[in-house]
C-alpha cells in the first residue's frame, strides 16, 4: 500500500510538470505595416478630433476621440 502511495505522490507532479513544457502560448506576430489614422467629427473631414498609431512593433497609440468618419494611411514595415 505505501508503495502504491508513494507512486501516486511521485507521479502527479511528474505529469503536472510534463503538461507544462508541452504547453507553449501563442506566437503573436508583428504587423506587416505601420498605419495612422486621423478622425474627424463628420462626413465633411474638416475638423480634426482624434488619431491612433499601429507601429511596426505592434504597440498602439491613440489620442482625441475616434469616430466612424477617418482617413488612414499605412505604410510597409
């Protein structure tokens, strides 16, 4: 009986410890481009009211207020 014991005791921190070097999270890839959009507070794109970056490196910036009404502009990383 103890050495039934002693096998379960031994044996869940094995298979606890092989399921995590058998899980691997995933890969999340940069973008391909880098993109700027400008928004604006109607369909007339007179008045400038926000912006927001996508940089190469995938972080994002943004400031004002983002609207349906935009114009972007994306370039190759």
């Amino acid at each position: 009986m103890k050495k039934l014991f002693l096998g379960c005791v031994l044996a869940v921190p094995a298979l606890v410890g092989l399921a995590n070097l058998m899980y691997a999270p995933k890969a999340e890839a940069s973008p391909a481009e880098h993109c700027e959009w400008e928004y604006y507070s109607d369909a007339t794109y007179s008045n400038h009211v926000g912006w927001s970056v996508l940089t190469c490196s995938g972080r994002s910036y943004s400031g004002g207020t983002a609207t349906p009404y935009y114009q972007v502009m994306c370039s190759p990383c």
